[in-house]
C-alpha cells in the first residue's frame, strides 16, 4: 500500500514540462495516426443531414461563411462537410456562397479549393462566389427583398447578369435551403430574423460550442432545421455522410488530450491527499 502511495505522490508531483510533452503527445499523436473513434450522431446534427437529404433535385442552396480564422477548428470541417454532403448526392444541387465577415470570403475560397480537389466542379456552373459585403444584418435583409441590389457583381467582378447561373435568382425566396457557418455577429440570429422567418425559407445552421445554448432556442422552436455544434457537431456530420475528415481526427486529439489532463488532475488531488493525511500523523 505505501509503495502505491510513494508512487501516486512522484507522479502527482512530476514536473510540469513533462506534463505538456505528454498532452502535446497525446493530440499529436492521433493527428499523424487517425485513430477511429465511435462517433454517434446527436438528433440536431441528424435533423441537419435529413433536411438536405430531402431537398429536391436541382436545388438552389445558399451557404454563408459568417466566421473567421480564430474559429475555423471548429466550423470550417462543418461547412465542408455541407458542401460535400450536397455535392455527394449528384442530384444537380447549385451553391451560391456569400460572406457577413470580411474573413469569410477566405475561408470560403479555402473551402472551395478544398472541394475543387475532390469533385469537377466548374465556377459560375456549380457554383457561385458571391463574395463579402459590409453592412451585417442590413445585407441578410437586402437579399430578402432584392439580392441584385446586394450583388451586381460577383467576388471576382463578374456581373451577376453574366452569370448563368444567376438567371431566376432575386431574393431569398429563390433558394430552397440557406446554411450558415456562424461564430457570431453577424451570423445565425440575424439569418433567423431576417433571413429564415421573413420568407419561409429552410435554414440550418453550425456554430461554435459556445453558442449552442444561445441558438438552441430556435432550433426548438423549428426556426432552425437542426444545428452542428462545434467540432463534435463537425464530426457527428463527418459521420453521417460517411466522410473521415479533419473534425473526426481533430476529436480524436481532443479526446486523448482531455484524458491526460484528467489523469494528472486526479493523480495531483491523490497526492495532495496522501501527503495531507501523513503530514498529520506525524
């Protein structure tokens, strides 16, 4: 017994570097090595893959890339997985891409390099890049009631009456489905407000794990068809669309991490206690 405490006590009080060598290991690890995890989808990231699942052919879906680069972990595998998931039905589906955040339109153009390596996609046929503009919920309400006026031209200034793919496209109420990748304002309140309620319009969102309790409300209320919530809501989708991508390895380094930390923690309170309890008996 004592020599189970001598050792708890030299593990409880191991020096802190090597503590953050092993953590580093730990998400290093399963990052160079994937390592399957049991990732069981949750009904919100299930409501979000059968509302697209039931969109009919050659629909019109709009995805709005409302984040930056500090919380791309977390929503850029989201948005990817959408893209996929859409792109993956071969059913004739058109994505037109706009951003509320100045960073967005990076991201997005990072997101449509990734998706250009994995499907023949062709620009202004696929897909359009509506681009960025200022103006945060006054833009959601421009494209509700006239998006030509929003957009004349594209990311690259092409004119919109260019565009093939444009033709028929007004408003909002051209679209079958609206997807925002959301880190905050301007994001998910303002495409539920503006957006969603004011035309019918069936909207889904992901978000950061800090904003689920927040968004919830309108996914109770229908408002929202369903949420992915931060990474695990990432890699929940990954699962359901049956593509391994960096939010499932990324949760693996999460997990493993978390496990470490844990372990010390409780080693650290094993000591404290064994060293409490000798310190009184003598």
């Amino acid at each position: 017994m004592r020599t189970l405490e001598n050792i708890i006590l030299k593990l409880g009080s191991v020096d802190r570097r090597v503590i953050f060598v092993l953590i580093g290991l730990a998400v290093l690890v399963p990052l160079l090595r994937p390592v399957d995890l049991a990732i069981r989808p949750g009904e919100d990231s299930q409501k979000v893959y059968d509302t697209i699942e039931a969109m009919p052919e050659n629909s019109n879906i709009l995805i709005s890339f409302d984040y930056g680069p500090s919380t791309r972990p977390e929503i850029h595998p989201m948005t990817l997985g959408v893209m996929r998931h859409l792109l993956s039905q071969d059913r004739g589906h058109k994505i037109y891409i706009t951003c509320l955040w100045p960073d967005g339109l990076y991201m997005a153009k990072d997101a449509l390099e990734t998706i250009n390596e994995e499907y023949d996609l062709v620009k202004n046929e696929d897909y359009v890049l509506l681009g960025f503009r200022p103006g945060n919920e006054a833009i959601v309400k421009g494209l509700e009631s006239d998006l030509r006026k929003v957009f004349t031209v594209d990311a690259e200034q092409t004119p919109i009456d260019d565009i093939p793919m444009m033709e028929g496209i007004n408003s909002l109420n051209d679209f079958q489905f609206i997807f925002t990748g959301s880190a905050g304002y301007p994001g998910t309140f303002e495409w539920v407000q503006y957006g969603g309620d004011p035309t019918g319009v069936t909207l889904s969102s992901g978000t950061t794990s800090i904003q689920v309790n927040e968004v919830m409300p309108y996914v109770k209320n229908e408002q929202l068809k369903g949420i992915l919530a931060g990474m695990p809501g990432a890699a929940e989708y990954e699962a359901l669309i049956g593509i391994r991508g960096i939010a499932t390895n990324g949760m693996a380094a999460q997990s493993y991490g978390h496990i470490v930390i844990v372990l010390f923690i409780i080693l650290g309170n094993l000591a404290y206690f064994i060293t409490q309890r000798r310190e009184r008996k003598y």
